[in-house]
C-alpha cells in the first residue's frame, strides 16, 4: 500500500469514506493541496469546496465539504467536514435560493455590525458562512460538468 494514501472523510454523523487512494485534492483555505503518499505532516483549515478522490490515475469521486479540518501524514489524510455531499447531491435552486437570501441579508448586517453591535456581527459571520458555502455550491456544479 505504500502506493496509496489511506482516506477518511468524517463528518459530525459518520465516517463517509474510508479506502486507500491514489490522491486526494482537499480545498485548504490557503488553497487546493494534493496529497500523495508520503506527503509531510500538514494540518490546514478547508473552506466550501470540492474534494476530488483520485483511483487509477483519474478522479474517481468528487465530494462538496461546507468546511473543516484535514490532518495529513506521511500515510493518511483524515478531512472532518462540517457537512459532506456527492456533486450529484447539491440541489441547485436551493442553493441559488441560500445565495439570493445570505445576499440580502449580509447587506443590512454589515451597517449594523460597522455601529458595533456584538449580536449583528455573530449574524454577519454565520451569514457570511452560508454565502460562501452557497457559492462554493453553484462552482461545484459548474466544474463537475466541465470534468
């Protein structure tokens, strides 16, 4: 095995995925990273995006992550998402809808968590989140097309 990386995708309910891989492209917050076997210990933050699982020198499956942490060693990549789908699984109207609304809603948030309000800017934050995870939805299903 020592041609393959050991994968495990966790999320908050179970463990999604766990098999031995050729490579894994996880999306860090610093940007994608591929993992190889033998790559060097590596702990990163991972934004909304697309984690494509490569086997037999093609990516196999393709998995959206609204986020979390990946922990890299030498043999494994260990990714604990928030919350983890298939491509095929996004609903795309609902996320056009997550956008429209986290949208409007950041606008009025912004001018009031500027005046100082603490509550404001936890609901700036969380709205953030689901704009951003929204968007990262909407260019998973553009590219998932294109591969």
């Amino acid at each position: 095995m020592a041609d393959k990386v050991q994968f495990e995708l966790v999320s908050p309910e179970k463990i999604l995925l766990s098999e031995p891989v050729d490579m894994v492209v996880v999306p860090g917050t610093e940007g994608n990273f591929g993992v190889l076997p033998g790559h060097a210990p590596l702990i990163s933050s991972v934004r909304p995006g697309v984690i494509d699982v490569y086997k037999d020198g093609k990516v196999a499956e393709q998995i959206f992550i609204a986020g979390g942490f990946a922990e890299v060693t030498p043999l494994r990549c260990t990714v604990l998402a928030d919350a983890a789908i298939s491509i095929g699984s996004i609903d795309r109207t609902a996320a056009e809808a997550d956008l429209v609304k986290a949208r409007e809603t950041l606008a009025g948030l912004r001018d009031a968590a500027d005046r100082g309000g603490a509550a404001e800017l936890v609901a700036l934050q969380a709205t953030d989140r689901a704009f951003r995870v929204a968007t990262a939805k909407l260019d998973a299903l553009a590219a998932a097309k294109a591969v």
